[in-house]
C-alpha cells in the first residue's frame, strides 16, 4: 500500500462526510471514515469505519458499520478486521428491531 505518513483530508458533501489517505482511499485511525447523515444533516444514517479502504475496527471498540433509523436507534451491527466480516466474541452481523431486540444474527470467526 501507499505511504503511511501521508495527509488524511476530508471531503463534505451533500449529507455525507469521508476521510481519504494520500491514495484516496477511505481512511481515518481516530474515528469513522465515512458518515451519512439524513436529509435534514443532523441525524446520523450511517457510521463506517475503514483503514486504507477496508473496513476495519477493534473488536472492543465496537463495529465497523452501524445503521441507524431515521430516529437514531441502530438497526444494523457489522463487525470488520481488516476488511473481513468476523468477530471472535459474538455475532459478526447483527440486526435490531425497533425497540433493540435483536431480530438476525450471523457468526463468522476469524
């Protein structure tokens, strides 16, 4: 891959913040490198998090991906190292219903 040491820069658009690295790849070590927000620019849709285009997060810090619904309940849990769906310690995917029971799972270990 590209230099490390290259300059994280972000881009605003429309409902939509992303952090690229110096190859433009999807990129931030402190935070999501993707957010969706809603029409209405304040409720936030969607957090991704990826490292050099991979989605990709500690497992004790949480998923990678989380969707939210319009009214800030998650609905959707995808756990990611290094771009690979697993989780040693639980379910990899998971979705919620409305009031957080968790509807569907997956297992997937790495």
């Amino acid at each position: 891959m590209g230099n490390k040491c290259r300059k994280i820069y972000k881009v605003v658009s429309n409902n939509e913040v992303a952090f690229f690295n110096g190859d433009q790849l999807l990129h931030n070590l402190n935070g999501p490198a993707r957010i969706y927000f809603y029409d209405d620019d304040i409720r936030i849709k969607e957090l991704r998090y990826l490292i050099n285009g991979r989605y990709h997060r500690n497992e004790e810090d949480g998923p990678a991906l989380i969707i939210f619904d319009s009214h800030g309940r998650v609905r959707t849990e995808i756990y990611y190292k290094h771009g690979i769906e697993c989780r040693c310690f639980g379910p990899s995917y998971i979705e919620y219903d409305t009031v957080g029971n968790i509807t569907y799972q997956e297992f997937h270990k790495s």
